[in-house]
C-alpha cells in the first residue's frame, strides 16, 4: 500500500537540555500532561519541562522545552514509570519496586511520606468506578507472586481495595472500570474483578517478545497478538476491528485516532483502525519509549525526546485524492467524523464526497461518481460547467472555490477521444433526468432542463420530445438557437409552444410538411397539426391555417371543426354558419361538417338539414350520371340520404320533391310524400313503380314509429288495398297481399280485412292471418276482462273502508275546532277525513280548489 503522510517527527528534548555532558544518563520513563513533560532517568532524576508548540503555516508545528526543574528521588535505582494525576496535582512515581507521590510542580514528596510499596508496574483505571473526583484508582503488579492489588490514591495518603490472584504470573495490565486486561505468562485475559470472573482471549509467548496491553478507549484494548498482529479486544472478549499487521519486534504500541502507532528497533509503522492498512513508515532508531497521551503522541530514545505531529485530517484526505486513492480518502474522512465538530465536518465532508465524485467520473467511473455526487449533495452545475456550452449564457453560475478538481473542460478531462466524450455524455444525460425531478435542482432548473435539452438535441435522443411535453424550465431563447442548429425543427415546435407562442410553432411545422425545412422526426406531422389546432384554444388561429389543412385533405383537415373538446363546443366558440361558409370550397368536408351538426351534435335547424339533403341528393346524381360509377360509395351516399329524410323531419320537403322529379329516384320519392302524410302515393311508388314489396312494409313501419295504434292499422290497410285492387288477375300482387296478412296479423281489423278479400281465396292460404288475428281477438278480450275484474276489486275495498267509516259514530260540540280553519262547528254538517280530522264543508271545498292548502288527510 503507497505511503501517506500522517505524522512528521520534530525533536521536544534535545539531550543537552535534559542531562548536559552526563553520557552515561539515560531516559527511563516520559509522562505528559497539558504543556507539563516530565522525563525519569537511570540516575534516579525527575525533570519537569514545560512544553510549548509553535504553530508553522507551511508545515508541521514545532516544540519548544524549557526546563523547569529536577530532582533526585533519593534512591538508587532507574526511575521506571512517571504517571500524573491533575486532579490530585500529584505525580505518581515508581522507582525500586515503590510508587511514591511528588507535587507536580515543585516535584516534592508530600508530607505524609504516603506511597505504595511492593509494585512491579502499575497504570491508572481512566474510566473509574468509585466516583470520587478526589481520589484516582491504580492498579499495580504486585512483587507477590501472581498477584494483582487495587489502590485508591488521594492527595497524601493510599488505601488498598482490593486484591486479586491470577493462575499466571501478570507481566503487563491496563484498566477499565471493574475489568483488567492482563497479559499472564502464556495467554491474555479479561477479568472483572468486581464478579471475579475471567475470560481467556488468545494465548502468547512472553518469552519470545515482551507483551503489549493498551486501553485504547472504553472498553477496549489493544495488544500485540502471536504472528506480529495488532490484535484489538473488548471487555465482553470480543474484537470489533479487524487486527493489524506490524512487526515481529513491536515494542511500543500507541493509539491516534484513526491511527495505530507502532514502534519497533528500526521503524515507526502506521497504521490505519479503519482499513488496516499500513500507510506510513517513519525510520527511528535505538526507540524504546511510545505512548500517547491526550492525544499527542510521543516516542522517546535513551538519549532524547520526541513528537509525532500528526497532519491535519483534512490535509491527509485531499493528499489522497491527488492520488486518486478514492476508497482510502473516504473510509479517513468517515473516521474523522468523532474528531471534528458536527456542522464542521459535514461540510467538510460532502465536499470530499465531490471530490472523490469527480475523481471517479474522470476515471468513466459513473455509478460510483453518481453515487458520490448524490451523497455529497452536488450542485449538479459544477458538472454540467464541464460540457462546453451547455449552461445557459444567462447562467451566473461559477466554479466552487478552491476547485472540486482539476479540469478546465470536457476536451481536457478525456483528451480529444470522442469516445469517452460520448460515455461522459450519456451519463450526464442519465444524471441530470434522475435529479431533474429532485430537490437537487431546486433554485436552478432552468439550468438543468437547458443543459438536458442540449444533450438530448446533440444525440438524437428519443427522450427530446418527451422532456418538452411534460412540464420543463428550459430557456427559450438558448434551446431555440440550440435546436434550430441540430435541426431539430419539431422540437423546436413544442418548444414554441410550451412557451405560449403556439402561431410560431404551427409556422414552423406547416414549413416541415410543405417541405421548406427538413425534419423526419414525425412522418404523420399533417395529421398532428391537425389534432393541434383541434385542441387549440385560439380561434384566429385556427381560422388562419384552417385553408392549408383543408387544401392538404379535405376528409382529415375538417376535424379541426368536427372534432373539437365537448367543452369548447358548449361555449359555442365557432360559430357554424362562419364555417359552413369557409367550406363552400371545400365539398367533401362541408359534407362531413353538416353531417357533424346534423347527426353527431343533433342541431334543430332546418337550413343544415336541407342543405345536407341536398348535398346527399347531388352527389347521388353525380355518381349516378357517371356510367362508370356502380360502386359501393354510390350505395352508402343512397343509404345516407334515405336514412336522413327517414329520420328528419326538419328539411323542406316540397323543395326536395320538386329536385328529385325527373331523378330516377322512385324510393327518395316516396319517402318525401310519406312525410307530406300522401301515405297512398308513397305506396303506390313502392309497389307499381320498384315493386319492393319489403321496402312497402318497412315504409308502414317507420312511418307509424311513435304513433298511435290505429294510425299503424291505417298504413297497412291502404298497403293492403293497393295490393288488392290490382285484381285476381294479378298473382304477385296477390302472393304479396296474403304475406302482408301471414306476417303482420295483429295490425289489421279482422273484420273489416275479411270483407275487403276476394272469395276466391282458400282459408288455407289465409291460415297464418286467421289464426294470429283470433289469437289477437282472445288477448284483447281477456285482457280487458282482467281490468274489469281489477276496477271491481279496487272499488270493492272502496266500498269497504266507507261502510266502516259509517258505521262509526262521531261527536261533535261547539268546542270542536275545524282542523283547516280552527274555527269552531255552527251546524252538524262536516266532512270528516280518514285519519279521523273534521272540517267545515266549506273549508274542505275550498281544499279542493286550492291544493296548496294545508290539510289533514289525502283523500275523504
């Protein structure tokens, strides 16, 4: 793994300030607290310096130690550890197997001559269980063989609590509130010793290497593990980082989030707690001292004394994404998050998230650009200022400053290669329509919707005319100009019209079909300006191409005025007689807008249902003129015009019988004079002239539709009589006769029909009429008698309830109220109503008269 620079180490004691011309005085033992360096030697010296750091702008801080003191402890034998407790303002010292307490700063014993004796090594409990500010918890190794003792330490006294037997010799402990870890003579353990209960972690050769015990944070440790491992543990046993790999020969282990500091004989090893990965080697030799303190870090030789200065996070993370190492910068920015304030770091951070989006999409790696530029809250401009052109010229936008990366354009970012020119296109086209709809692009979708329009316009990409017909903030004036130099004329159309300028937009697609400007975007482009201007809302619009679209086709373009909104047709915004008028040019379609008014929207106007009889009846002639045309459309064009007089009763009939007289159209004919009510001389045209002897009966049947019965019966006796009065000697007026009868019995009189036949008719020929007219006669009668029997049941139960109101009796007194009038009763005369209620005759006379009157009762 490439190296990074995390630390840089600067010199705090130089061996002249601490010793002088003393050589064969060696460090022991460091302690730091705040800006107070203490130092412990072989000789038995403290050293008290205060530590004061410069800051450099262009580099890493430097450190300055001014000696305070020192003094000698009074024993023999090296000072071996230093430990300040600020609380207590005492130093804790261990020299010749004693741990005795000095004031921190004039370095003297205190008083009462307190200390602790028989202790090998001791480390102080930084998560306290007691509670006490006053007092601070030690753990030593006792020179009991496997034991370990707990102390509670104040300003000048000590007191044991607690003692604890091991199973092995403990060469190294570390606390955390009730549990030590402990590093025994073949194994490392977590005991609680509050339950005393003990849990065995991994096992360890102490003979090969010294071991490492490290609290590293509540409830965790950090120790050096069998096969050179960094091995991390928690109090429950457990690890939740993976280990590190550092050298067989570590010495010395410390922790700067999110870093693992090791020291060996040669080298300081970094690490990452984040991704284990080493990333930093700094030489050092003849080290035997490392450990942290508060944060800052420092390493120690026997001859001097050391800082790692650690570089700024944010610093390391921007050297890693000049190095394009992505994936490393983002897991460093996502440990950095517990060292920096909230609002701080998350600007912070969506601005590496940028970064590393633009770093990856120079890499045409898209998803995960894509993902990075979501995450960090992109404004999606910085991109699309890639793209030459395609922010809008009204566009104020610039640049983030310092810059988000190093390209000046597109051209520089992919070098010329039209290839990686057209991926990085594509996806700013996938981009920018998944943002569009986001709250990305709020306070700039002008900006986005123009610069998604360019690219679609450039690509020839379907999705053009989707984003102009659904709701857009592209800017007219730059998508115009842009779509107009792709040739993109329909577009543009839309365009036009999304923007309110809809005379500009039929202009322009009125120029693609009349072949003025080329565009295949829609081959059926007539066909959608037409539906346009149907839908449109302005008239003078419509009026203005309404010649071009009929001039184009006759049948298609009149659905500008046949197929408008029901809604619009209600208001009446066209009016018929100006565009019956502007059809007079235009045949075929004043036909299909007559039958629009006539038949689809049911106008009760004689001059539209005449004129489209007319229209019917001469192109009747026409067709009929031509000896060529027997076709099918001569037939529907007959059909329609039957259909109409049949159905019609608004048109002048005289005026149609005197265009038809000479026509040829015996059935037209008849059809006028039936609605002229001459019944007889229509059906003398049926049956003499075209001897249609069906169309006869049909003609009897419509004319008769919403009629009364015996106006039906009449129609069919009058056929009936043509029929006969041609005489026995003609059979097929005849045969015609008696299917009249066979099939419609129950629309003639019997009676009279029987006087009317010849007696030479068999009564087998007439069995079908015989017997549906008697079977019509017995209905008849038993239906009347089923209403007869009805009246007298009804009139039955009438009579019922009036004898039981007889037979009732009433009173009635001066002090009885007229329930209409509230009057009292003069004379015993009264109508009473059926809920029992009396009235004066006379008011119930004038109820009657007068419905609108309250009364008591419905009927009497």
């Amino acid at each position: 793994m490439m190296n990074i620079k995390a630390f840089t180490l600067v010199s705090a004691v130089e061996w002249e300030l601490l010793v002088g011309d003393k050589e064969r005085v060696n460090i022991e033992c460091v302690e730091c607290c705040g800006r107070d360096l203490y130092v412990g030697t072989n000789d038995c010296f403290v050293y008290h310096f205060l530590l004061e750091e410069r800051p450099v702008p262009a580099g890493p801080a430097t450190f300055t130690a001014t000696k305070q003191l020192h003094r000698h402890l009074g024993f023999k034998k090296p000072v071996s550890e230093l430990r300040a407790a600020s609380a207590l303002n005492r130093l804790l010292v261990l020299c010749d197997n004693s741990i005795s307490l000095v004031h921190m700063l004039n370095l003297e014993p205190v008083p009462s001559g307190a200390r602790i004796k028989g202790a090998v090594t001791f480390a102080l409990n930084e998560n306290p269980v007691t509670g006490d500010p006053f007092c601070v918890e030690v753990c030593i190794i006792s020179v009991k063989r496997r034991t370990i003792q707990m102390f509670l330490v104040y300003e000048d006294r000590v007191q044991i609590v607690k003692e604890v037997s091991t199973s092995e010799q403990p060469l190294a402990v570390a606390v955390d509130g009730h549990f030590l870890c402990l590093a025994l003579t073949t194994q490392y353990i977590i005991h609680n010793y509050s339950t005393g209960v003990s849990q065995d972690l991994f096992p360890y050769c102490s003979e090969e290497r010294p071991p490492i015990v490290k609290r590293i944070g509540r409830q965790e440790f950090l120790l050096a593990g069998p096969g050179g491992l960094g091995m991390f543990a928690t109090v429950a046993g457990i690890s939740q980082r993976a280990p590190v790999h550092w050298s067989e020969n570590v010495i010395g282990a410390a922790v700067s989030f999110p870093y693992v500091i090791a020291l060996d004989n040669e080298f300081i090893t970094v690490h990452s707690m984040l991704d284990q990965q080493q990333k930093q080697t700094l030489p050092f030799k003849e080290g035997h001292i490392l450990q942290d303190f508060e944060g800052r870090v420092i390493v120690a030789t026997s001859k001097g004394v050391y800082i790692l200065v650690p570089l700024p996070l944010e610093k390391q993370i921007q050297d890693l994404l000049a190095s394009r190492r992505v994936e490393e910068a983002l897991v460093l920015a996502k440990g950095a998050r517990r060292n920096i304030p909230k609002e701080k770091f998350q600007v912070m951070y969506r601005r590496i998230l940028q970064q590393a989006g633009f770093i990856q999409f120079a890499q045409l790696q898209f998803l995960e650009a894509k993902e990075l530029f979501r995450s960090g809250q992109l404004d999606v401009r910085e991109l699309i200022s890639l793209y030459p052109f395609l922010l809008p010229t009204s566009s104020s936008f610039t640049r983030s400053h310092p810059p988000l990366h190093e390209y000046a354009d597109l051209n520089q970012l992919t070098q010329g290669d039209q290839e990686k020119m057209a991926k990085c296109k594509r996806f700013l086209m996938s981009y920018l329509n998944e943002v569009r709809s986001t709250e990305v692009a709020n306070g700039y979708k002008e900006d986005i919707d123009t610069a998604l329009l360019k690219l679609y316009a450039e690509a020839d990409h379907d999705s053009l005319l989707d984003l102009l017909v659904t709701e857009n903030f592209c800017l007219l004036t730059d998508s115009a100009a842009w779509l107009e130099k792709h040739k993109k004329y329909f577009a543009l159309g839309l365009l036009y019209h999304y923007n309110n300028q809809d005379t500009a937009a039929v202009q322009l697609w009125v120029n693609i079909v009349n072949g003025d400007v080329q565009d295949s975007t829609r081959s059926d482009l007539y066909e959608y300006i037409v539906d346009f201007l149907t839908y449109c809302l302005d008239k003078e619009l419509v009026w203005a191409y309404a010649d071009w679209v009929l001039q184009k086709s006759e049948e298609v373009g009149v659905q500008v005025f046949t197929k408008r909104p029901l809604d619009e047709q209600q208001k009446n915004s066209f009016n018929p007689d100006d565009v019956i008028n502007c059809l007079k040019k235009y045949p075929k379609a004043l036909v299909k807008y007559l039958e629009h008014l006539v038949i689809d929207k049911r106008l009760q106007k004689e001059e539209y249902h005449t004129h489209l009889a007319v229209l019917y009846l001469e192109d009747v002639l026409q067709q009929r003129a031509s000896a060529s045309s027997k076709g099918a459309e001569t037939t529907e064009t007959q059909a329609k015009l039957r259909r109409l007089l049949q159905k019609s009763d608004l048109y002048r009939v005289h005026f149609l019988i005197e265009r038809l007289q000479g026509a040829g159209l015996p059935m037209e004919s008849a059809i006028l004079h039936g609605k002229l009510g001459e019944h007889e001389k229509a059906l003398h045209i049926l049956v003499h002239e075209l001897r249609d002897f069906a169309a006869a009966e049909d003609y009897c049947l419509w004319c008769s539709e919403g009629q009364d019965p015996p106006h039906r019966q009449r129609l069919f006796h009058t056929l009936l009589a043509i029929y006969l009065r041609a005489g026995p000697a003609s059979n097929e007026l005849a045969v015609a006769a008696m299917d009249l009868l066979n099939r419609h019995a129950t629309e003639f009189d019997a009676a009279q029909v029987l006087q009317m036949l010849p007696d030479t008719w068999s009564v087998q020929l007439l069995c079908p009429f015989l017997t549906g007219a008697m079977r019509g006669s017995v209905h008849a009668r038993r239906t009347m008698q089923v209403a007869l029997g009805l009246a007298k049941s009804e009139n039955l139960i009438y009579t019922c309830d009036k004898m039981k109101l007889k037979g009732s009796s009433i009173r009635l007194s001066d002090k009885k109220l007229c329930q209409i009038c509230q009057n009292p009763f003069c004379e015993p005369v009264f109508v009473r109503y059926p809920n029992g209620g009396l009235v004066h005759t006379h008011c119930a006379a004038s109820r009657h008269t007068n419905p609108s009157s309250s009364s008591p009762g419905t009927r009497t």
